[in-house]
C-alpha cells in the first residue's frame, strides 16, 4: 500500500460518520485533530522522511512550496526595517525582494517583511483524497510564539521535528491574494504585537490548535 493510500484512508476515516452537508463542512465541526510537525527547511524534512513511514520527500516538496507561495504574498509587512525587526528580531528582515517575498509597487521602498522563519506541515483533504500541506511560520521576538501569516498562534517552541496537535483547517492559506499594506508602528503598538496585529486585520483568532 502506498503512502498516499495510506494518507487517504486515514482521511477518510477522521470523517467516517459525516454525510451531507456535515461532510461538506467537515473541516468546522466533523474535523478532527492531527499531528502538525514543525521544520526551519526542506532538508529538515527530508531527513525526517527517513526515518517515518507516514513522510515521503514528496510531501516535504509539497508542503514546502505551499508555504514559499504563501509567504511570498500573504507575510507580514512593515512601514520599516526597524519595525519588522522590532517584532521579529535583528537581521531577519529586508525588503520583499531580498526574502522571498513578491514585490509591492504601491508601497515600494517603505515595505520589509522576515524570511521565512520556518513551517508546519500536516495533511489536507481535497476532492476526497488527503494530500501534504504546510504553511510558513514567523517569530514573534517579544513573546517568542510562532505564528501564522493571519496571526494564528501554533505551539510550536522552533525545534525542528517538534509536533504539536490541530486542525486541518489550521493548515488553510488566506484566500485572498492581494498584498497586504505595510502595518505601521501605531497599529502594531495599539493591538500589542504582530500577532494580534494580524489576528485582528484578517479576522481571524488564535484558535485551531490543541493541547
């Protein structure tokens, strides 16, 4: 048996019991927690594949290009390097095209975003079938939390190969593919920190993971 068959029949299995319109919304009350797996790069995966018969190096390579793309339109910006460095932490940022991000002509020069500090990777149900996804991850220097890009918080501590427990739904990109506008210094300061900053720009809160 394959391990995409294996992935499959697990997927199928959390949702055994959701028909209809349950199923449709499986992500929302049918869901059912997973182990998310935390890594700073690809070759972290790799080396994780190895020795974990649920991983293959295709699913590192998918997990991981899922994250780049997000990152490159959906992480976090600043008016200023100083500001992306205040809440991320010295020698992480720069402007988006020097980290992997995609260039904003409306807000060129007065934009910087951090690398891509790290990802989580998990698996996904599309079209019936349960395929690896990942999403990048950035630290919050003041607190020392991971979040990301819409300011979830995950309970990552940064230790490649780490696992914590949630959702599929955690696992989800921003819709939208618009470049957000550079935070300024008063609305990070008025929310308290990147994080809520974020939470409270997209809508979205700190919920989707377990304990």
């Amino acid at each position: 048996m394959t391990q995409t068959r294996k992935r499959s029949r697990s997927a199928r299995a959390a949702l055994k019991g959701c028909s209809g319109a349950a199923f449709v919304l499986a992500l929302a009350g049918c869901e059912q927690e997973q182990d998310l797996t935390f890594f700073e790069t690809k070759e972290q995966c790799y080396r994780g594949a190895v020795v974990s018969a649920q991983l293959s190096e295709a699913d590192c390579d998918e997990a991981f290009a899922e994250a780049v793309a997000e990152h490159a339109v959906a992480a976090p910006r600043y008016e200023s390097l100083e500001l992306c460095e205040e809440e991320h932490g010295a020698g992480v940022c720069g402007r988006p095209e020097q980290v992997g991000g995609e260039t904003d002509p409306q807000h060129a020069g007065v934009s910087f975003m951090p690398f891509m500090m790290g990802y989580m990777m998990g698996s996904m149900l599309s079209g019936g079938q349960s395929h690896a996804a990942g999403r990048p991850l950035y630290r919050e220097a003041r607190s020392g939390g991971w979040f990301t890009t819409n300011g979830t918080r995950t309970g990552f501590s940064g230790r490649p190969g780490a696992v914590t427990r949630g959702f599929a739904s955690t696992l989800a990109a921003p819709r939208t593919t618009a470049i957000a506008a550079p935070m300024t210094r008063a609305t990070v300061t008025q929310a308290g920190g990147f994080g809520a900053a974020r939470s409270a720009a997209t809508g979205r809160g700190f919920g989707g993971f377990g304990g």
